[in-house]
C-alpha cells in the first residue's frame, strides 16, 4: 500500500506540465507502514512548493490558513491556475 502511495506521487509529479524539476526524500517506517515524504518542486514560473505532511496549512497571497490534506494532483491544478493566470 505504502509503495502505491509513492509511485502514485511520483507519477502525478512526472505527469505535471508545470513542474521543471524536482527532488523527493523518502522514508519508509520500520514495520512499511508508514512513510515520510519531502518534496521540492520548481514550477515553470520559478516558484517552488516544498511539500511535508504536518501540520496541513495553505499559504495564500494574504496569510498562512490551516487546510485539510489534499491531494497533490489537487494542489498542482490550483497552482497551475494562478500560473497561467499570471
């Protein structure tokens, strides 16, 4: 389930049109059942998302907002927007 999970990230990472590069840090737990996860990607626009798990929060043009976890095809989608917006 763990290896699904990653493999899932890294195809949403290497399918995204926006993403320049990127540099994932990966750590399975002892028992496999848990995994960390620290990604940096650069997007087209030279903006950088740095992605961990906790605490959930949003940075927004105005102010930091704690946020559910999305998923990150999600997250690319919306950032996608504010770029080609720009």
């Amino acid at each position: 389930m763990i290896q699904k999970f990653i493999e899932s990230i890294e195809k949403t990472i290497h399918n995204s049109p926006i993403i320049l590069s990127s540099s994932t840090q990966k750590q399975v737990g002892p028992n496999s059942e848990t995994v960390y996860l620290k990604s940096n990607l650069l997007f087209i626009d030279s903006s950088i998302l740095e992605i961990t798990s906790f605490p959930h929060h949003k940075h927004t043009p105005i102010k930091i907002i704690q946020s559910p976890m999305p998923s990150l095809k999600d997250v690319l989608n919306e950032i996608s927007a504010i770029i080609i917006l720009e």
